[in-house]
C-alpha cells in the first residue's frame, strides 16, 4: 500500500487548504534522508531558513522528481519559516522570495505554509545574541508583511510558531488574515491543553514539533516517569514508545513533524492510524507532570524578553 495515501489531511485556514497530519522535520536531516522519507511515503517536509535545510530539501526534491517518486512539486507540502533577522515589515516579502529563489530551479514558486519562526526580532547576528540584538517583535506591521506574501501567492498559507495565547490574541485582533497554524512544542509532558484549546475555538491548527520531548533520554524525575508510562503503553500495543507519542498527539486533534534519519523509523511513524489508545491510557498521560524541552534562551541567551516569551507573556 502507498504509505502516503495512509496519511489523514487536516483541514487549515479558511480558504479550503489541506496538510497531511505527519510531516518530517527537517532541521538535521541530509538530502538522503529526505529522498528516503519521500520514497516512504511522506509528503509534508517542514523547513527554516535558520534550518539551512531549504537548499538541502530542495536537492531531495530534484532526486525525487528525476527517480519518479512524485510527479510534481504539488504532490508535496513545504512549510518554511521567517527567521527573526527579517521580523520587519518591509523585509517579510524578499525573505519568502529567498527561500524561492533556492528552490526556483524546480519550479516551485510558492510555499504550502509561511511561518513567522518566534515572536521577537534580532538585530546583530551573533549566537547567543547580545542583548542589544534582541527586541519585541511589531505583530501587526510583521503580519501585514506576511499577509502580502500569501495576496502575491508565494504562499497558500500564513502562520506563525512558538506563539502563547497572549501572542495569538493580539495578533488575532489586527490580522485581516488569520494564522492558519501555530507551530509549538508538544508532546506527553508538555501537553499545552490551554493553547490548543484556545486555537481550536480560534479556528487555528496546532502543529506539533518535538512530539518525543526528551522522555526517552533525560534522566529527569518527570521524563523518567513519562518514560515508564510510554514504554508500558507501547508494549500493551505491540508498538514503539515514538509510535505511542505520535498516536497520543494524533488524538489530541494536532498534526505532528517528528524527525528521524533512520528509514524503519520513518515508517513506524507513519503506522499510527489503525489503533487508539483507551480512555484509560489518556486519562494517565493526563496525569504526567509537565516539563518544557526547547528554551530559546538557551541558544539566544538568557534575556528578559525570552524568558517573557518562555513564559507565555
């Protein structure tokens, strides 16, 4: 069977769009291992300029279209991200074209989805940034620059990622087009219930990234307890613990970019939609205690408006 017509798609936005639930992330991966998760049937490739993974994406892409995996670029579906180095209004439309004109040569001259990638701005391109580079971001000017990048069709869709509801009400009270999606983290120990909540009454679709957190290597009490808890599940099932992860998020109502080089892997990820979890195991996930893995502090620096953004401010 062709893995990829497995794939469930949620609807996003109003104007009638579609995304498959499960999308491969793409951050560390090599052009091979996405030339081998197109060829196991995925079809959602989600991508950043501050990845460096467009041009890598964009090579897995040419091998697909030359070894006949796909027929066209449309049979896919590519996210990017504005980097917060072009967080201004006036830079939002020629930094969707840079991510174009990387991938030009295979003519794709749009994106599925456009991302804003945090809610800040950076001025000095340095990692940790000084604490000179870092500032608030102005949503509405922001917006309006990404909303003209979906009116000139270099994108289908607009939204943001590590956005709290704070962050989605203001924005929602000037946008005249609503985000599609926010991109967060989420997994067992970091269920965000609150926002997805919010988003759903909102009408905006939560992506998921991170969907395994750290339940399989930290040794923290909380991970270890998760981990316990994920592993028996898993066996009950006769599936992986990254299986039980992804099924509980499918369940959840969110879509997912989970990340694996390994190709048995990329298909045990997709073979998550002919089972369910049972009440009962989804009330104990409800139980777990709750621990954020990804702070952008920790690779921006310790700032006051991060740690603001960290906590939902």
């Amino acid at each position: 069977m062709d893995m990829a017509l497995m794939v469930p798609k949620v609807s996003i936005g109003s104007n009638g769009g579609t995304m498959p639930v499960i999308g491969m992330g793409t951050a560390s991966l090599s052009p091979e291992a996405m030339l081998d998760a197109i060829r196991i049937g995925y079809r959602h490739f989600d991508s950043a300029f501050a990845y460096g993974s467009e041009q890598l994406l964009r090579e897995a892409i040419a091998q697909a279209l030359q070894l006949g995996l796909i027929k066209s670029r449309d049979e896919l579906f590519i996210t990017s991200k504005l980097w917060c180095s072009s967080a201004e209004k006036d830079l939002v439309v020629p930094a969707i074209m840079k991510s174009l004109v990387i991938m030009r040569n295979l003519q794709v001259e749009y994106l599925d989805m456009f991302l804003i990638h945090w809610p800040l701005r950076i001025s000095i391109h340095e990692i940790p940034v000084p604490k000179e580079g870092i500032h608030p971001m102005d949503i509405k000017s922001v917006w309006e620059g990404m909303e003209e990048c979906q009116n000139l069709g270099l994108t289908k869709a607009i939204g943001v990622s590590n956005f709290s509801r704070k962050k989605l009400e203001e924005l929602i009270s000037i946008a005249k087009i609503p985000p599609a999606v926010n991109q967060v983290e989420m997994h067992p120990i970091w269920r965000q219930e609150k926002l997805v909540d919010f988003c759903k009454i909102k009408g905006i679709h939560v992506t998921a990234y991170s969907p395994f957190g750290a339940i399989k290597t930290s040794k923290r009490n909380n991970q270890t307890v998760a981990s316990n808890l994920v592993e028996e599940i898993a066996k009950a099932h006769g599936k992986t613990s990254a299986q039980v992860c992804l099924r509980w998020l499918y369940e959840q109502g969110v879509s997912m970019v989970p990340q694996s080089g390994n190709k048995e892997r990329m298909k045990e990820n997709l073979m998550i939609f002919d089972w369910a979890l049972s009440g009962e195991e989804l009330n104990r996930f409800n139980q777990l205690p709750q621990h954020k893995t990804l702070q952008a502090s920790s690779f921006l620096g310790s700032h006051d408006l991060l740690l603001e953004i960290e906590e939902g401010i």
